[in-house]
C-alpha cells in the first residue's frame, strides 16, 4: 500500500526558505510520478512540482527558479526545497503520487491516486 507522510512545514517571513519532506513507501520512484502539489483557503488544488515516472522534474511556472524538487532513493523520501517565498505561496501542501505519468506539464490533481495529509506553509509579509 502507497503511503505518503509530509513534513517540514510552518510559518516564516516573505523572502525566507523552506524544506518540505515527504516519506514515501509501498513503491518504486522508477515507475511512479511523485511531487507537490498546494491548496490555498478557497483556491483549486494545484501542481507546485513533480518528478515524473522518468524521472525529469517538471515546475509550476509560478514557482520556478526558486523551489527545488529532488528525492533520496535511500531514504525513500521527496523533498520540496523553496525559497524567495512569498505570501502567495500560503498553502497546504500535499505529496501526491501516480503511477505511469510521465510528460511536459504539470499533471491534474484529479489524475493523482495516492495523497498525504498535507503539512501547512504559511508565509507573512
């Protein structure tokens, strides 16, 4: 069974750095897309980034250049470096898991079969 345990939250100034983990077991990086996805107080769910099932990192145009996607074989666990941070990166975010997907963009929420609980950002001006 596929299960995925988020860390590394919590509340820190605009302009400060985060990393978030995700420990993930019940399957292999090799045939699965793993990644980040946010959810902002009455905003859809949305890709952040992922490292598709070939193991290319895709980003959301919104955080690129400053958050980092990358994974620890041997420690089964993603993390989700991110600085610059800004208020509008206020999220819950989720460590979220399919098998097979591999491509350009970003996947959907909705195509995301295994997901954490989520770990809360909060970023103040």
């Amino acid at each position: 069974q596929v299960q995925l345990v988020e860390s590394g939250g919590g509340s820190v100034q605009s302009g400060g750095s985060l990393r978030l983990s995700c420990t993930v077991s019940g399957y292999t990086y090799s045939k699965y897309c793993v990644g980040w996805f946010r959810q902002a107080p009455g905003k859809e769910r949305e890709g952040v980034a992922v490292i598709d099932s070939d193991g290319r990192p895709i980003y959301a145009d919104s955080v690129k250049g400053r958050c980092t996607i990358s994974q620890d074989n041997a420690k089964n666990t993603l993390y989700l470096e991110m600085n610059s941070l800004k208020p509008e990166d206020t999220a819950m975010y989720y460590c979220a898991a399919v098998r097979g997907y591999s491509g350009e963009f970003l996947p959907p929420h909705y195509v995301m079969d295994y997901w954490g609980k989520g770990t809360l950002v909060t970023i103040s001006s």
